[in-house]
C-alpha cells in the first residue's frame, strides 16, 4: 500500500536557467541525487540544480500524470504555472 502524500512532481531550475521536471517518492533525497551529478543525464549537464517548484500527491500515479501533464507545456507556461508557487527545498 502506498504512503499518502509521498509522491511528488517537481521542477528544478538547472544553472542554465532551463527547467527539468520529474516524479520521486523521496523530494529531498533526489534533489541532493541531481546535484551529485547522477539523477538524469540531462541535469548531469546543467549543475548546479535547484528545487523550485513541487506537488505532493497520494499515489505515484497521479503525481506522474501532472508531470506528464506539465512536459507538454511550452516554456512560458510552465514559468506561468509555478509562478507565485515557488517552494525552493533547503537543506536541513
């Protein structure tokens, strides 16, 4: 049975000012994964990261239809959408 509200979608913003967006079920851990270099190839080459945006969900699935969801946009809508909802995850 999965956890409540232990699924994410997220959106890094790369050094370069581009956007990466994924899904985990450990936001903080895989954030710290995309910095060290071995989270997906494309960040590999676009460190350092940051965590900007996120959602939490109750199940993997629909974390990963918003997603989904959010790749189909074009630039200026995904600025638009995690616009005023930033959430940028610091280290504890």
């Amino acid at each position: 049975m999965e956890t409540k509200n232990n699924h994410y979608f997220y959106v890094l913003e790369c050094a370069n000012q581009s956007l990466y967006a994924g899904y985990t079920n450990n936001l903080e851990k895989r954030v710290a994964t995309h910095n060290a270099g071995k989270g997906a190839k494309y960040t590999k080459a676009h460190l350092p990261v940051k965590c900007v945006y996120f959602e939490t969900y109750e199940t993997k699935h629909e974390a990963m239809r918003a997603e989904y969801a959010f790749k189909q946009l074009k630039r200026s809508e995904k600025l638009k959408y995690i616009g005023g909802h930033q959430h940028e995850i610091t280290k504890k």
